[in-house]
C-alpha cells in the first residue's frame, strides 16, 4: 500500500515550497492532482479521500488510512468508488513513496525509498471527491494500487502491493472520460513503471 510519500509542498494559492521529504496520508497534505475535467492543469488537493455523509471537521479528523488507496482491480466492486469511475478520475504527482520490508524473522523491517530511474516526478492514477466540510467545499483523493511486480515483490513482501506509477501516455488514457475504466485501467497497466523504480538503500541483483 502507499501512506508516505515525498510530496512539494504546496498552499491553495498554488505557491510551491521545496519537497517534503516525508508526508503521511493521515496528515492529508495537499497534493498535485489533475482531473478528468482540467487534464493540463495541476491543482491541489488533500491526500484521504473523504467519503459521503463526512461534513465535520471533527469526522474528516476520524477517518480511516485505508482510505488513501484503492485496489484498482477492485474499483467496480466498491459502492464508494463506483460513482467516480468515469468523471472523478484524476492522476496525482509524487516525488518519490516508501515502503517497508519485513525481514527474515519478522523481528525487524527496512524502509525503502522509490523513486524513478530517470529522477522524474511519479504519476499516479487516482479517483477524486469534492466533500463539503462545514460548508466549505473540500477536494480529496485516494491513489490506485496494483498486485506488486518486480523489485516491489522484494521489498512489499507482506501484502505484494505497490502504488501504480504511469507514463503520460498511461495518465493520459486514464483522464479520458471517452474510456470506460476497464479500457482506462488497462491502458494503465499497460504503461505502469515499477520497471523504472529504484530503491534507496540499493537491492542486491541476488536478492
């Protein structure tokens, strides 16, 4: 699953500070995103997608992690993911995520950074909501995730999952409201670039 990530640091007046090193979905940092509707433009939007009948800020403050992903093989399947499959898709921009390996024993884990070989920033498929939050309108998003593939087998060994990270072409298949999400998802899969990922610490090519 994907909770932290290397972010840029940005206000709703759009100004960019330096990089994050580290942000957690639970703080519900703001975060690039385009959307379906404004595919050229980025614009920020808090990480935790808030799902309907949450209108308080003390209910936004109780909400769950889980809520920061979405199993993209599953969208159909969720009542709160149905209705955003079309004109709610949007892709999101990282600078790097991280997760944790649980070693041998299970008595200890390692924390890997992944970042893109070509030091590009990473593209996320996602879903949005626009959420009223005591009366001020509020837009949230959760990242897709995929069954883990290549060196995420090695380093997500618990539940063999990892973000799913595109090219613009991917981006750009998924924020064509033309295309029905199967169609959209598997353009994606199609252009997905855990292929391109590099861990920090290094993986030995024996591992």
């Amino acid at each position: 699953m994907c909770y932290n990530a290397g972010i840029e640091l940005i206000n709703p007046l759009g100004d960019r500070f330096p990089p994050l090193l580290r942000a957690n979905a639970m703080q519900r940092p703001l975060v690039p995103v385009r959307t379906v509707a404004d595919p050229g433009q980025w614009q920020p939007m808090r990480w935790l997608l808030v799902p309907p009948g949450v209108s308080t800020a003390r209910e936004v403050a109780g909400l769950k992690i889980w809520l920061a992903n979405a199993r993209i093989e599953e969208l159909e399947q969720k009542p709160l993911f149905r209705p955003l499959l079309r004109q709610n898709r949007c892709v999101v921009r990282f600078s790097w995520f991280y997760e944790w390996r649980h070693e041998p024993g299970g008595r200890t884990r390692t924390m890997y950074r992944l970042a893109l070989s070509d030091g590009t920033a990473m593209v996320l498929p996602g879903l949005f909501r626009v959420a009223m939050i005591e009366g001020s309108a509020c837009p949230t998003f959760t990242v897709c995730t995929m069954e883990a593939r290549g060196i995420m087998r090695y380093i997500h060994n618990t539940t063999l999952r990892q973000p799913v990270v595109v090219d613009e072409q991917g981006a750009q298949a998924w924020l064509d409201e033309s295309l029905p999400v199967a169609e959209a998802r598997g353009a994606v899969l199609a252009r997905e670039r855990s292929a391109d990922f590099v861990p920090d610490p290094p993986v030995r090519e024996d591992s």
